[in-house]
C-alpha cells in the first residue's frame, strides 16, 4: 500500500472528499458501519485496558469517554473521506515507552502524522513494508511475553481457557471473530463458575442441635436457584439455620422468594430455627423466629464438624 503523493497544496485538498448521503440506509453499508463500529469499539477498549496497566502513573481512563470520542474522529474522518479511527496497542505502548505522559504525547502524534503525509509522502513510500512489520513483531513481542502467559495460567483455568481460545482464534481467524468467541467462552466459565459456589458453609454442633451457616457469595443468581432450594429443603429438623448475605451484593427475585418460602411456610413446619444476618433493606425477608440477631452473643459452641462448599454439604446432609 502507497501513500498518495500530490504534487501541489490544492491537489493535497482535493484528496478529501464528501461522502455520497445516496447509500446511506442500504444494507451493505449498514453492514459495514455497524462491523466497522464493533471491531473499533472491542479494539480500542481492550488498547484501553492493557495501555492502564502500561501507565507508569496507574492512571484510570474512562472507557464512555473514550468510545465517545472515538465515535466522533469517526464521523468527522468519514466525512472527509478518511479511514476509520480506533486505538492500538502497538501505538499506545510506543508512546509510553519514549515517555508520553499527558494528553500533548497524543495530539503531537497526530499532528506529525498529518504533516508527514503531507510533506514527504514519497519519503515514507520507501520504507519497505518488511521493516513496519518487524516493528510490529517487536513491540508486540514485548506486549505478550511468555510470562504472561505464565501468569494467566497460573490463575486457574477458568482465566486461561477464555485466554488460550481467544489468542487461537484471533491468530487463526481475524480480531472480531476470536473476540466475539473469547467473550463467549468467557461468559461462559463465568456462569459456571457462578452456579458453582452460591454459598459457603459451616456446621456446628450446639447444646441445642446442629447448626449450619450459610454464607452467600458476593453475587447469587437464578443459576444458583436450584442448589440453594436443594439445600434448604435438606435441612434437618429442629436444627438452626443462619443464612448470612453480609457479603452479598446483588441476590436474584427467585432466590429471595426460595429463602422468603423456606423461612416462613418450610422451616416452621420442621421446627427450624433461622436467622437472616446482613440482608440489606432492599432484600429484606420478615421473620419473627430469629433465635438471635447480629450483635447478641452467639450460642456456645461444643464441637465444630466441618466447612467447605454447597456441594459438600449437600453430600454431608444426604448421608445423614
């Protein structure tokens, strides 16, 4: 690819055109905005992230900002004939590594850009296109060293697997597609590993009884639904149940209408204790049989039994 070379200033203008407004709702050109503006958005926002952790300040950049005024160079390039803008990491790293710190390192950029194509175009036509990729093989090289591939896989795989797919298909296919796969994949693992663990737990034995302490996670679904109605209903009779949300976040309608069931038509009917602990005021569930509230002293202790995952007590509750 050939830089236009013009021969004078008013041939240089003549190089920006208008666009033709005629094709402007057919179906292919949709197409291709809407293509065009997925691939540039998902690019500039993954430059977005990894240029943060390049920043020697640890500076946090607001990505709203950053599609907002991506989607107006876009406008303002298209209607002058130019190519789509996006942010690239090869570019981005280049710039912090020769010391750009502010926004003057960006605007200097663009501006040389734009007085190189204008006065030595031709300068630029001969540099051979194997030393730009060499360039890029460097840098991006330094940008995906073997040790972050360590570190991703040290993570565990529900990191790795969504990292490893992504690079694969990218490599094999082109950027949107292995995006769009990765970020599937990614979803994925992350439901699973979400329906995995909706609660911690432990049981205790007390003068009383058993008690177990279910300690929600920080976020629990729908998909959590049927373990958590799995492991109430387990629950033996005249035992004490604690269903602490201290550390919950969000709990899903279907969840709250499981425990609201269980707390106020199940576990009367098993003679159950329960105690509802750190459920904030937009999931609060009425219950008047609490056998003791934050801040009271607890019962005493005789013996701890065991802690672990839902599914452990699950097994632990069928076996008994």
């Amino acid at each position: 690819m050939q830089l236009p070379v013009a021969s004078s200033a008013s041939e240089f203008a003549s190089q920006f055109t208008l666009p033709d407004f005629s094709k402007v709702f057919s179906t292919e050109v949709i197409t291709v905005a809407v293509t065009i503006a997925v691939v540039a958005s998902i690019e500039t926002l993954l430059n977005l992230e990894a240029t943060d952790k390049l920043d020697p300040l640890k500076r946090y950049s607001d990505p709203n900002r950053e599609l907002r005024a991506q989607g107006l160079g876009n406008m303002l390039s298209g209607l002058i004939g130019g190519l789509p803008v996006t942010s690239v990491i090869v570019r981005s790293s280049a710039n912090i590594n020769a010391g750009g710190r502010t926004k003057v390192a960006t605007i200097s950029h663009g501006i040389l850009l734009l007085v190189c194509a204008a006065l030595i175009p031709t300068v630029l036509n001969l540099i051979p296109l194997s030393t730009l990729a060499a360039v890029l093989l460097v840098t991006g090289f330094k940008l995906c060293k073997p040790t972050i591939f360590k570190q991703m896989f040290a993570k565990g795989k529900y990191q790795w697997i969504p990292f490893l797919v992504t690079v694969v298909v990218i490599v094999m296919t082109d950027l949107l597609v292995g995006v769009a796969i990765g970020l599937g994949v990614s979803v994925l693992f992350l439901l699973w590993g979400n329906m995995k663990s909706p609660y911690f737990f432990r049981k205790e034995k007390y003068r009383t009884g058993d008690m177990f302490v279910l300690e929600l996670s920080q976020e629990v679904s729908f998909l959590n639904k049927a373990n958590i109605l799995l492991t109430l209903d387990k629950m033996p009779e005249k035992s004490t149940v604690i269903i602490d949300a201290s550390k919950t976040l969000y709990i899903d309608q279907d969840v709250l209408d499981i425990i609201r069931e269980f707390t106020q038509i199940k576990a009367p009917q098993k003679q159950i204790k329960v105690v509802l602990r750190g459920f904030k005021d937009a999931y609060k569930i009425n219950n008047t049989d609490h056998l003791f509230v934050d801040g009271e002293k607890e019962p005493h202790v005789v013996v701890a039994h065991s802690q672990g995952t839902h599914k452990e007590l699950l097994k632990e509750l069928s076996v008994n």
